[in-house]
C-alpha cells in the first residue's frame, strides 16, 4: 500500500467514523484502524447519553435495533456509599452493545473511503507538503502518504503523543470494570461516589440478563480499592464472569485540549482531550468534534484557523463540566443537592 490520501485518520471509533462519514466525497480519505470487526469490544459503559443522542439526530441516523441491548433505562440512581444517601433522577439513556455500535457506525462510511483494519498507525514525519505516516498491517511495515492526517485513536493516541507529547499531563484513572451476576444489585443505571475510594465515580448498568460493574480509581492500591468497591456494593454473593481495565483520561486544564498542528495534523475526540471531565461521557463530543473538522475541511478555508474556532463551544462546553464536577464530586456540595432534592446538575 503506497498511496497519496487527501485526508489519513487514524481509529475508525465513533469519531473517525464520523468524520470520515462527514467529509466531501470529493476527497480521498483512508481509515486506519488497528482492530478488526470481531475483535474484543472496546470497554465502555455502552450508554448513548442525551447530548449524544442528539447529535445523532442531527446526522440524520436511526440507531438499528441490532445495536440496542436489555433493558433501556429512563433513571439514574446515585448513592454516596459513605452518607449512604441516596437520589434518583429522570434521565434517557440509550443501552447499546458498544462493540456492534461502533462496527454500525464504521459501516455507515461512504463506500469512497478506504477502510484498512488490523492496521496500526506508528509514527508520521513532514516530507514537502505532504505527510508520510508509517503503518503496520499483519506484522508488515508499510507507508501511506497524505496532506492530512487526523488523531482519532482515543485516551491513548499515538498521534497525539507524536505530534504533542504531552499526554502525561492529563488527570488520568484507571477504570475497572467487571461482567457480574447476582449480588446485591437494581436492574437500573446506578452510580455510586466514595471519597474513600475516588475522587471520580463508579457504576453498574444491566446488560441483557447481566451486570457489567466499574469503576475510575487512581494509585498503586487500585486493584485493592476495587474490591473493597465490589464488596461494598454488591456484598459476597456474586460472581465474577470477567473483569478487563482501561486508561480514562479526565481532562481539567484548558490546556488538556489538542486540536492541531501545522495546519496538517489534527486532532478529534478522546484525543483530542475531548471528553466530560464530570460524567465520563465521550460520545457526544468526539461526534460534535468530528463534525468540526469535516466542516473546517470541506469549507476549503484554513483547516487549522477554523477548526480552532469551531471547537471553541466544545471546549467551552467542558470547561462548564469541569465547574460541575465541583458540585459533584465536593461531598459538601453534593449531600446538599441530595438533600435538597436537586433532580439533576
Ligand atoms: C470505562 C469507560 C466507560 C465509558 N462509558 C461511556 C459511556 O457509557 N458513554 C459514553 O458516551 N462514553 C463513555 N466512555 C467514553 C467513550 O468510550 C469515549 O469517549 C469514546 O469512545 C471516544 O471515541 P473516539 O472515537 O474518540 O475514541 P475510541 O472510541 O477510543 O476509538 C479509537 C479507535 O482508534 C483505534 N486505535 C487506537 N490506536 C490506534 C493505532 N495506533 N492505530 C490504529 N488504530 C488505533 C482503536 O482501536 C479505536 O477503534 C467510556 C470510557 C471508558 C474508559
């Protein structure tokens, strides 16, 4: 494979599938994407939030029911595992298998775009004005030339450590989470807060006939933590099918966010930095961000300058987030609201 694209995006996730989706058929765009379709699903909570929902909306897209999992759930309830208080509160989320979302939404992409899986993006370097990106696909070292190329692979991307490094900057936790049946658990969205445990949060969200339970812990004793958190939630009597774990990235500082680079190298979703730095919620944003730089692409106007100013209201967007999660995670603030009966922030 040694061709010139117009437009490389590294991860066929939910933004780079939107974004190559969203850019003019006119361009030559290629996916690269290290997983194939049947690979482990990504782990994730697998629930569509309303703002991402929305944004679907706006695409024009009607989610198959191939997608949907058991049950769809119109409550949250959140406890604080030390107060034990407790409040409940209306909210729609869509429940989804993450792994068959994300293969849909890979599928959508215009039959124009090359899609290369079980490809792995390694590094890029300038050569004139176009890009020269090296890949490896079935253990073989390949190049693919470009005059863009797009960061779309997520809390750990390897475009944005190449082009930035400063991924080391950014709060991160790392999330356990466990397939589980039985235990001592609502059939219902719940998200528990312990200070003792984290500053972040954890959850349990029933997925047809089972539970998947997690939580974001930081230190070395994170392993320990997350037992004493089975234990407390679900007490002895349960078991655990499968338990995997993952980087989450919680973005606080302005300077978290990455948008671009020389007008060539690009940024979007949890690369980008784009993700709520009070809920977890990602969706949404590497939707909003894709749509930003397929615009900014297609407008024909300086990539850069306007991808910059069209993610201004994402980031604004999360700097709100990041004042939420004041309220949230402030153990003061938030048993006030409980008790106040505040239904939702
Ligand atoms: C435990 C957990 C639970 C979550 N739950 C939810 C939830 O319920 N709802 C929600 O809205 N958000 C949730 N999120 C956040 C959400 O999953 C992400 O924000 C969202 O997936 C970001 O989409 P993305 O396309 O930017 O990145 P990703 O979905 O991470 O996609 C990146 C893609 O890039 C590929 N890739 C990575 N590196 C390379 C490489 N070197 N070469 C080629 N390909 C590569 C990956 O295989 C992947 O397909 C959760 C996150 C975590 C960690």
């Amino acid at each position: 494979m040694y061709r010139m694209y117009d437009v490389v995006i590294v991860g066929g996730g939910p933004s780079g599938a939107t974004l190559a989706r969203l850019i003019d058929q006119s361009k030559s765009v290629l996916i690269i994407e290290k997983t194939d379709e049947k690979s482990i699903s990504k782990l994730c909570g697998g629930l569509i939030a309303p703002d991402a929902q929305r944004m679907l909306g706006k695409f024009g897209l009607f989610l198959p029911k191939k997608v949907l999992v058991d049950p769809q759930m119109f409550y949250v309830e959140s406890y604080d595992l030390e107060t034990k208080n407790k409040q409940r509160y209306q909210r729609f989320y869509l429940n989804i298998n993450r792994k068959d979302f994300d293969n849909w939404l890979l599928k959508l992409v215009d039959r124009n775009v090359s899609i290369s899986r079980n490809t792995k993006y390694l590094s890029h370097e300038y050569s004139g004005d176009s890009i020269t990106i090296q890949i490896e696909k079935n253990g073989k070292r390949d190049f693919v030339e470009s005059k863009i190329l797009v960061g779309a692979d997520g809390s750990q991307s390897q475009v944005r450590r190449k082009t930035f490094n400063d991924f080391r900057y950014i709060t991160k936790y790392i999330s356990i989470q466990s397939e589980i049946v039985g235990g001592v658990i609502l059939p219902c969205y719940e998200v528990y807060f312990d200070r003792g445990l984290t500053d972040f949060y954890g959850w349990t969200i029933p997925k047809n006939g089972t539970n998947i339970i997690g939580i974001a812990l930081q230190g070395k004793d994170a392993r320990e933590k997350y037992e004493r958190y089975l234990k407390n939630v679900l007490g002895n009597n349960f078991q655990e099918v499968s338990r995997r774990s993952t980087v989450i990235i919680r973005p606080r500082r302005l300077n978290d966010h990455k948008t671009d680079k020389d007008n060539r190298v690009f940024l979007i979703g949890e690369a980008a930095g784009f993700i709520s730095p009070s809920s977890a919620e990602g969706l949404s944003y590497a939707f909003r961000s894709a749509e930003a730089l397929a615009a900014s692409i297609n407008s024909g106007k300086n990539t850069g300058k306007d991808y910059r100013k069209r993610s201004l209201r994402i980031k604004f967007n999360l700097f709100m987030k990041n004042i939420k999660s004041i309220f949230m995670y402030t153990k003061f603030l938030r048993n006030l609201i409980f008790k106040l009966g505040i239904r939702k922030l």
